[in-house]
C-alpha cells in the first residue's frame, strides 16, 4: 500500500500575525504565530502541555517578557520541517511539514 506523499512547501513568508505557506498541490494555508507557538513539537512543551494546568498562573515570565510570540528566525531542517527561533528565546521545536500543513488547515 503506497503512503500519500504530502505536499511540499513552494513558498513561505510573514503575513500580518502569521505564517503563510504556499504548497506544490496549488494549496495555501495560512498558520498565526501564537498557533505555532502553543503547539511547538519539542520534548519540553509536550512535556508542559501534558502538566495539569495552573489555575493561578496566566502567563509564564518568559511570556510575559516577550509579548506575543513572534519569530525571529526559522531555518529548514532538511527536507522535512522547520525550526523557529521565538523572541521567548525559545528555539528547540522542529515543526515537521506535516505539521505545518495541518495546523494551516485547522
């Protein structure tokens, strides 16, 4: 049984508070950094996301230092996914194509 492939990126660039991404299949999607942000892949925010939240704490100092997430640079890793460097001075999370395709889409 044959995998689908999935579409490849043909463009990517900043679009007002977002990331807009143009694939080979003719499809655009657009993603909002915050989106990109909350979800990262790395081991540590999976890791954070999976603690029971806190009631009492709204934002982390690190949130509250930065503002609204924003990159400051992303880099491809391969051909396979990208990795963004968030003014948070976060830089660990390597966002697979896939990923970037679906959180466009949702």
């Amino acid at each position: 049984m044959a995998v689908p492939s999935i579409p490849s990126p043909t463009a990517l660039r900043r679009e007002g508070d977002g990331l807009r991404i143009d694939w080979s299949d003719g499809v655009s999607t657009f993603v909002s950094w915050q989106t990109l942000r909350n979800n990262c892949p790395c081991a540590t925010c999976n890791e954070e996301r999976a603690k029971p939240p806190n009631p009492f704490q709204v934002l982390s100092a690190a949130e509250v230092a930065a503002g609204a997430p924003a990159p400051l640079a992303m880099r491809p890793v391969g051909h396979y996914a990208y990795q963004i460097a968030w003014n948070d001075r976060h830089d660990s999370g390597i966002y697979p194509i896939e990923t970037l395709r679906k959180l466009g889409e949702s």
